[in-house]
C-alpha cells in the first residue's frame, strides 16, 4: 500500500497534540499492512462514495480516499466532531 497526503492533512498532523501523533504513526503502519485490519476500524463515510475513515483514537479519525490501486490519499485528519463538516 502506498500513501499519499494532501496539504490538509500535512497542515492538520501538524496541530495534533504530540500523543495523537504517536498513535497516528502506529495506525499508518498497520494501514499500510491491512487496510482493512479490525484495529484500524474502517468506516466508509455515508453520502460519500469514495471516502473511508479510520480511527487514530477514540477522539481522532483519518478521512482517505482510494485513487488507484494500492493507492491511498489521505485528506485530512483531527478530532471526531470536527473533521466530518
């Protein structure tokens, strides 16, 4: 699996408390294992017909798409009653 990151995201890591950081980093090397791992609990989001969502935290969640085959972007990350607007 190979990631790519837009701006947003880039910008949005950056603001993240560094905790939430250090699990973000265990969650991108599992996705990047098995996108589809239970631990990662992939959601695809409703009226959206490419995007999926992962959990970092409890709190935090990462919005992705898929643009080719083995191929992820992801476009943005932070907190679970922030990031879905």
């Amino acid at each position: 699996m190979k990631i790519l990151y837009t701006e947003e995201f880039s910008k949005q890591f950056r603001k993240l408390p560094s905790d939430a950081q250090h699990f973000y980093k265990k969650q991108e090397r599992i996705f990047l294992n098995n996108w589809k791992d239970a631990r990662l609990h992939v959601k695809k989001l409703v009226g959206h017909e490419l995007s999926f969502s992962f959990r970092i935290t409890r709190r935090y969640r990462v919005i992705f798409n898929f643009v080719a085959e083995g191929t992820a972007l992801f476009l943005t990350i932070g907190h679970r009653k922030d990031i879905y607007r």
